[in-house]
C-alpha cells in the first residue's frame, strides 16, 4: 500500500513525461495485482479456519447463480481470449445457497481458466436429472492425469508445473465443502491434452 501511495504521489509532478507515468501506471497495477491476492488469501483462509460456510437455502433460478460466477471470472477469461458459454434453460430453479454456489462454481471456473491455454474454450451447460441437477464445466485445457483426480480436492494441493503462479490451493477444496454442505457432490473426467469436464451435482429436493 505504501509503495502505491509513493507512485500516486509522483503523479502530481508537473515535470512527469508521458513515458515515466505510463511506467507508474504498469508498476502501481502489478501492486493492486499483488493486494488483491494478499486479500483473497486472507478472506478464503478466514472461512475455511472459522468455519463461515453459513448457508441461506431457497428455490431460486440456476442461470442467476450462474450469471454471477461467469462474471466474476470473465475478465481473466477474456484477458487469455478464452470464450466462455452458458447453456441454462431460464426455467430451471435448484434449491441452493446462491452465494456460495456461485463462489464453487467461480472457483471450477478460475481452475479451467488457469489451466486452458489462449483461445480456448469453457463451456457450462445444465441438465435436470430425476434426482440431481447438473452442472457441467467443460474446458479445453490441459487435462488432469489420473492419478491426482483426487488430489486436486485437498487443502493447499498446487501442481507443480503452476508453482510460479499465484494460488492458494484452496478453490477447489473449497468447492467441494461447499457443495458437500448442500447433499451434493462434485465429479471430475479429464484426458490428457484433451480438457476436463467437472460436474457439480445437487439434488432435486427441498431439504438436505
């Protein structure tokens, strides 16, 4: 935050060139970059230690939940020229947390972005099951191998190819806690090269 203050400060030099302030520009954006991260941490770190997974339930339409993960994430998408698609009949009410929801949802999201190379693709789409309502994250990233389908579900798990980029391992851990909480459950297929598919089921009823 200081250092931000320093190079807001220069910005009221009446001698600063054209080029100097786009620098201060590119420099003070890499520190609201590093803040905002340094906040994520703090705030999904404080739910996980303090349990704040407090769920507010009610039949409420899916398309909504989605709209607010898809924005959430779509200037990461956009910034990387992944399309993202949203395959929701409006008709479609869960009975479901909608904020949480939303947040696992974001978190599949953020992980298929992560992972999906330039010009890419992330497609959802829902279907109503006889017990369960679908939610489908398809990705045309670089797949997961089989033997850490499991593993990206634990607390601080990071493969090791995206140790130089910012993460906390904790997404996708939360995801599953938070659809857990709610009687539902999360399934993963993914091929190698090929892209993942991660399913985020919950079930047609009123009560958990």
């Amino acid at each position: 935050a200081s250092n931000i203050q320093i190079y807001c400060e220069m910005f009221s030099d009446p001698d600063i060139s054209s080029v100097e302030a786009k620098r201060f520009v590119s420099i003070i954006q890499q520190q609201l970059e590093k803040l905002k991260f340094l906040l994520d941490v703090l705030v999904k770190s404080s739910r996980l230690e303090t349990d704040m997974i407090n769920l507010q339930m009610e039949h409420s339409r899916m398309i909504e939940t989605l709209a607010i993960a898809v924005n959430n994430v779509i200037q990461k998408a956009e910034h990387k020229k992944i399309h993202i698609s949203v395959s929701c009949r409006p008709d479609i009410q869960v009975y479901h947390d909608i904020k949480w929801t939303a947040e696992a949802i974001e978190n599949i999201l953020d992980n298929a972005i992560k992972y999906t190379p330039e010009n890419g693709k992330v497609v959802i789409s829902v279907t109503v099951g006889e017990m369960y309502t679908e939610i489908n994250i398809n990705d045309t990233g670089k797949g997961i191998e089989a033997s850490h389908i499991n593993d990206i579900f634990k607390r601080f798990y990071r493969e090791k190819s995206s140790s130089k980029d910012q993460g906390l391992g904790l997404g996708l851990y939360l995801a599953r806690n938070i659809i857990t909480l709610q009687g539902g459950y999360i399934s993963v297929h993914s091929f190698l090269g090929k892209g993942s598919r991660f399913s985020v089921c919950l079930p047609n009823r009123i009560s958990i």
